[in-house]
C-alpha cells in the first residue's frame, strides 16, 4: 500500500521540506546539548548524579512543586490539546473546548490524590506495578504490565503517527523520515539523563508552548480579518446557515448544547482516565516530587492545563470556520474537507492564513514541544517497566544498580526503535486514528479501578486484582460490539468508530470491574496489612543496592558499606525524609527547623542486618514507617486536601459548569466576548504556575547551579583549576 492510500490527505504545503528537516534536526540537537549541558551542571554542583538508577527512574524523589506542575503540565499537553481541539471545535462548536478541558483537569486532580496516597503506603516505590507485584504476585504483576505497556504503546504511537501525517501533510516530508526524526532526539537526552532530564526538557517545552500558544491566540484574534471578539462573532453569525451542525441546538456553532461534543467529552474523560492512571510515567512523577510537593503539584497543573484547549481551541477553531472562504485561506475557493480536518490541518491552515510563513515555523515548534514531552515520558516509563518490573524481578533478580542502569538505557533505545515501528506499521496499514483512540480506553480503562483500590481498599483479593481487569476488558468489547450491531446493524469499522458504542464500551470497561472486583473478593474475604509494603521494600533495597540496611540516629537507612547517605545516593532516598536539603543560599530560620525536625525524628524498628532473603521473616510489629509521625500527619492532611480539590473540580466541571448550560440556548456577543475572554485569561494563569512559579520555587537551586558555573568559567578564563 502506498503512503499516499495508507494517508490520503496531503494537505497544501506551508512550509518547504527543508524547513521541516531542519527544524526537525535542529530542535532535537538543541534540547539534546541543552539536556547534557544541564546534566554536567547538576552533576557538578548540586549534587545529583543521573549515573544511578534511583537518580534516573525517580529523580532521588527530589523534585519540589513547582518542577512537578510544569512536568505534569508538558505531559498532559499532547497535540490533541493543541491542535486536535481547534479541530474539533471547528467540526462541532464551541462548547467542544470546554468539554476537553473538564476531561483533563479532573484526572491530574485524581492522580494527585493517587500519588499522596502512593506515598504514605509505598513511600519508596519505583514504579506503580511494582506496588501490584507486592500486593498480588507473579499473576497479577504480569497482567498489569501487559495493560500498561499497552496503554504506552497505543499512546505514544498514536502521538507520533499524529505527529507525522501533520508533518507530512504541510511539509510534504516523506512520513517516514518524520517518524524517524521525531523520537530521535528525545532519546539521546532521555537515555543520558533519565527522569530529571525529562522534568527540565518538560520546563522548557511548557515554556515555549505556553509563549506560542499565547502569541497565537492574540495574534490571529486581533488580525484584521478577524476583528477581534466582536468581529468574529458577527462573522459567525453572517455565516451561520452554511455553518449548520447536525446535533446542535439550531444548528450552531455558538451554543453549548451540542450532542456530539457532549459525548466525545465524556469519551476523553474515560478515555483519557487510562492515559493517566495506567501510565506509570505519571507515577513515577508523583514518586519523584519531595512529600510536600505532589499534591500541590498536581493540582497546579490540573488549574493550569484547564485553559489550554479552552482558549486556544475556541479561538482557532471558530476562526477557522469565519475565515475559510475568504481568499487568505490556503484551501481557497474550497473550504476544509473532512479529511482535511480529521488530520488536524485547521489549526496550521488558519495560522498560514492569518500569520504567514513564519507563523507556520512557530506551529511546527509548538508541534516539536508537544510530541517531544510526551515520547520523553512515555520513554522512561517503558524502560522503567522492562529494566525494574521485569528484568530485575524475572531475569536477573541480584542485578547491581550499575547493571540497572545499563539496562534502562538499553531500554529507552529499544523503546525508540519499537514505537517508529509500530507508528510506520499503522501509517501503512492505514490506521484510523479515531478507532484506534475508542479501541485503547476500552483495553486499558479495565484496569484503572483494580489499580487504585489496589492503595485504597485492603479488602481486594489477588484474585480479584487478576481477574477484573480482564472481565472489564471483556465487557466492554462485548458493550462495544454489541451497541453498534443494535444501533446500525452490523458490526465493521465505520458501525465501531461511531461515538455511542464507543462511549458505551468506554463506560463499561472502566466501571464494570468495580463491581467484579467487590463480589469476587467478598465471595472470599481477606485483609492486606499495608506494612507489607515497607516490609517488602526494604527487602528490594537490600538486593538491589547489595547493602544491609542498618538504622541511623535520625531514622533513615544506611549500609554497612558506610557509605555516605545523602541525597545523591541510590539507595538513600534522603530526599523523602522531613529533613529538607539545607544549602548554602538557606536561611538561619531554615537551618533551625531541618535541626529540630531531625531531633523529633523516630528511629526506624527495622532490625540491624536485614536481608533480602529474611526481611519476610520480620515480624510486622517490629518494622515503622520510615516517615516520622510529623510528615506521615502532614501527608494524610495532604490527602484529604487531595480529596476535596478533586471533588471540587468533578462537581463544577462535569455538573454545576456545564449542566445549566446545556440548553436551547445561543451565545449573545456580550456573553460570547466574556466566555473567551476568560479562557485567554486563563491562559496566562496557566503560565504563571508552570512557567513563573517554577522558577521561583527552584530559586536557591537555580542561583546555587548558576554560581557553580559562574566560579568554574572565572578559574577557567584566568588558567587557574576549578
């Protein structure tokens, strides 16, 4: 099959070949030398050492709240929230947007609530099917690494295929060398520098995506052929009878009550639920934040990431039906095919219209910084699966850290090379992304419940964790497959790729395990001690790092190698104790609270000498929590803030939001020019908490990096060794 019958629609060509290479290349060399240059200086004078397996799969649970926001932020900032919302907010209107934005925020919020949790149970794991495999065995480990790399591998392959057709189509760029060019970079950094890496490349792509996104929400709403909020809205109106959406109340593009954008709303909120909590990159950014950090973190970036597709996809996509029939248009005298906007082709076709050339080149960075974000994440999730859940626990089981290390670099290449090929195999296969995007939820939302009773619920049995996922998945196959032969009478790509069936099987793989998982482990009825998991891990400390953990004066492990316990070591994880790193820019009053937080600190119970091979003789009475009672009490406030934030969000994004204005209702000027205006407001929040606040948050660090480097260029400049 030619790539021209395996994707159809070529677009019109709005930049040169050359531009697409090069910028391709060129971004990917920059972040590339950006990332080492940044790993030369953390190494050198801040004390982490990405040589280390605990340093590169969970950045030595180091990263404060305002890094955390922003890394959570990049990742959840796919394409689709870019350039597939203005996609279809052109196709159904404008409460599109907003039904996008509701789905989004609301799993951030969760896995906030998630990942506080994960650390008062499971204070030191490295990745969420390593919590499985404590609680469930062999079985129940394996079945949850087959979901997730699943989900990974539809997700991430989804993204660069995206990526690629949309490069193809306003380039002309042979499909294959972007698919290729796209992920190469992200592995040179990701296999050198491991998560913290991904946190820093996450920083900047927030940075210069939000710098974008803005400039192009202002730039193309005040253009002349617009005329801003006023402007569009009476082109709007003027255009509206060829304008008219089936499913819309009057046909509008201006109202809220809208059908489909209703149901492919609450198809991303399931959906999309997967991505999240089935992922463990997500995890392993929760794992990686200091105690205090993940809540705030999280809900930082489920705020920020809110006004995203709201403002952006509002804007571009109404512009784009205002504008499509004018000269200025690329497509001009035709309007946009449905294929045409299908591929995403609204949001470049509106910028070349509106900004030109060089709007063009803007787009395909905002393009880079979207894909890059999500393959650098989905890269050391993946290889964090193949190095610590299976090769570790399987194949090598006495594995060093040197040897682990070795082996996630490995896995971060193969992980490259596997994903291109998936991507070039569904591109020539002629995959339909939209099938695709209904297949994935309704494979990976089976084990989303399991998953977070797993830490919430110590009634769930081995055998239930083993066998609801699979009777979800299978309930929602049959959902899916059985609506649409009621609905349209056969059962074949186009019945499937309908939004009701998919809907329904989305509903019913993620909800229908709940209540297997309940009889199943009622009919049975058994009770998990949540100590099993410091019990289990101290053991898995001990084997990895082939030390025998000893307790210190202030409560955190040492070994009996003597080696030195700080925050750089592998094992140590001296970052989650409630002794905050004091550095040289803190205060006095600083230095006297780390000092009497150690003072209050409770030895550790775990017996001198404990081994891997004895650690299951150890009674659980005889082992603590590693936390002091102070920090376990601040975490547990913490979750309960969790809780309520995520609560707040449900209720005004999915009911007291959305619900009242679902109505034969359509959008007055004035009420239309409030509307957007708050979402582009909303926007500049967005890039205060994860751009501005990280960098104040990170000041001390930045500043202590900053004078490292400013002390080594002096003695370099003036022949002296620094």
């Amino acid at each position: 099959m030619s790539l021209a019958h395996s994707f159809d629609t070529a677009g019109v060509t709005l930049v040169p070949q050359a531009t697409g290479y090069g910028l391709l290349v060129g971004l990917g060399v920059a972040f590339c030398g950006v990332i080492l240059v940044a790993i030369k200086v953390q190494k050198a004078y801040l004390s982490e050492d990405s040589g280390t397996s605990e340093m590169f799969m969970v950045a030595n649970r180091s990263v404060g709240t305002g890094l955390t926001a922003s890394a959570v932020f990049s990742s959840w900032m796919w394409i689709n929230e870019t350039v597939f919302c203005a996609a279809l907010c052109y196709r159904y209107g404008l409460a599109l947007p907003l039904w996008w934005a509701a789905g989004l925020c609301f799993q951030i919020a969760l896995m906030a609530v998630l990942g506080v949790l994960a650390k008062i149970r499971v204070p030191y794991a490295h990745t969420s099917l390593e919590i499985i495999r404590i609680r469930y065995g062999k079985i129940g480990h394996l079945v949850f690494i087959v979901l997730n790399l699943v989900n990974n591998v539809f997700g991430c392959s989804a993204m660069i295929l995206t990526g690629s057709q949309l490069i193809f189509g306003i380039s002309g760029m042979h499909f294959v060398a972007a698919t290729i060019l796209i992920p190469l970079g992200v592995v040179l950094y990701t296999a050198v520098g491991g998560l913290k890496a991904t946190f820093l490349t996450d920083f900047l792509h927030t940075t210069i995506a939000l710098i974008l996104i803005i400039w192009f929400t202002l730039t193309i709403l005040t253009h002349e052929a617009v005329g801003g909020l006023s402007g569009l809205y009476d082109k709007l109106v003027a255009t509206a009878s060829e304008d008219y959406i089936p499913g819309n109340y009057a046909g509008s593009l201006l109202t809220f009550k809208s059908q489909d954008a209703a149901i492919w709303g609450l198809i991303l909120k399931f959906g999309n639920l997967a991505l999240v909590v089935m992922d463990t990159a997500f995890w392993q950014k929760s794992f990686a934040t200091e105690v205090r950090a993940t809540v705030p973190g999280y809900n930082l970036a489920a705020i920020a990431i809110f006004g995203i597709p709201w403002g952006l996809g509002t804007v571009i996509g109404l512009t784009a039906r205002a504008i499509e029939n004018t000269p200025i248009f690329p497509t001009y005298p035709n309007g946009l095919t449905a294929a045409e906007v299908g591929a995403g082709f609204v949001m470049p076709y509106t910028v070349k219209a509106l900004i030109g050339p060089h709007g063009i080149v803007a787009f395909f960075v905002l393009l880079f910084m979207a894909l890059t974000s999500t393959i650098s994440s989905s890269m050391i999730a993946v290889s964090s699966i193949l190095s610590f859940d299976i090769y570790r626990t399987y194949i090598n089981p006495k594995a060093t850290d040197k040897r682990l290390l070795r082996v996630s670099h490995i896995a971060v290449v193969f992980h490259a090379i596997f994903i291109t090929g998936i991507s070039l195999a569904l591109n020539y296969g002629g995959a339909d992304m939209t099938w695709l995007g209904y297949l994935r939820p309704i494979i990976s939302c089976s084990g989303v419940i399991p998953l977070a009773l797993t830490l919430t619920w110590d009634r769930q049995t081995r055998l239930a964790a083993v066998v609801s996922p699979i009777l979800g998945f299978l309930t929602g196959l049959a959902v899916w497959l059985g609506t649409a032969k009621s609905m349209y009478g056969t059962i074949n790509l186009t019945t499937t790729g309908a939004g009701l069936p998919a809907l329904y099987g989305s509903i019913g793989s993620l909800f229908s395990p709940a209540l297997y998982s309940v009889v199943i482990s009622l009919s049975k009825p058994s009770k998990f001690d949540w100590r099993e998991f410091l019990r289990i891990e101290l053991a898995d400390e001990a084997q990895l790092h082939g030390t025998t953990p000893t307790p210190k004066s202030d409560g955190s492990l040492s070994d009996e190698k003597g080696t030195e316990d700080d925050s750089t070591g592998a094992g140590g994880h001296a970052m989650d104790s409630p002794v905050h790193e004091v550095t040289e820019s803190s205060s006095d009053a600083e230095r006297d609270a780390a000092a009497t937080t150690a003072e209050k600190r409770s030895p550790s119970a775990v017996p001198a000498g404990l081994t891997a091979s004895s650690s299951e003789a150890v009674s659980l009475d005889d082992i603590q929590h590693p936390f002091s009672d102070e920090v376990l009490r601040e975490l547990h406030r913490w979750y309960r803030i969790a809780w309520i934030f995520f609560t707040f969000i449900v209720l005004i994004t999915f009911i007291l939001w959305p619900m009242p204005l679902y109505r034969d209702y359509i959008f007055t000027k004035p009420f239309f020019s409030g509307w957007t205006t708050v979402a582009i407001i909303w926007q500049f929040v967005a890039f205060f908490c994860v751009v501005v606040f990280p960098l104040y948050d990170g000041r001390y660090v930045i500043l202590k990096g900053a004078r490292g480097v400013w002390k080594a260029t002096r003695a370099f400049l003036s022949g002296r060794k620094p």
